[in-house]
C-alpha cells in the first residue's frame, strides 16, 4: 500500500484490520458543501489508497449530487 507518510493512515489501517469482522467497517461519512453554500454529509465506502500515495479512494455514481458539489469546492472531511 505504499509508504506511512501521514500520521492518521496507519491507525485508519489498524482501525480496518481490528473491525474488518464488521460488515460496516469501511463505511465512513464524507462531509462536503454544496453549491448553494449548504453541508451535505453522505456515507460513503472505502475503497482503499491510490498506489503510492496518502488519497483515499470511494467509488461513487457518476451522477451523484457528490461529484458536482466536489467540483464546486473542493474541500471535505470525512
């Protein structure tokens, strides 16, 4: 999976391994905003990290209000 080089990934991987018994365990929220300025919080699947880097990857429809409020601005938290 890459080099450790953010401080929070390797406890999201312990995190994953200990609960992986749990269906839900890959489940997390992705807090976004929308164009009209207004907080959307989704759930979302992880999906694992792009090769050799520190970005989380979801798969999601392309046509989800997600991808155009991302493209609005760019900034979340999940």
């Amino acid at each position: 999976m890459g080099s450790l080089s953010v401080p929070w990934k390797q406890l999201l991987l312990t995190a994953l391994e200990t609960n992986a018994h749990l269906k839900y365990s890959s489940f997390f929220q992705l807090a976004t905003v929308r164009p009209n300025g207004k907080p959307a919080n989704r759930t979302v699947v992880f999906r694992g990290f792009q090769e050799g880097s520190d970005k989380i990857q979801i798969n999601t429809d392309s046509r989800s209000h997600k991808i155009e409020d991302i493209k609005h601005c760019p900034f979340g938290e999940f």
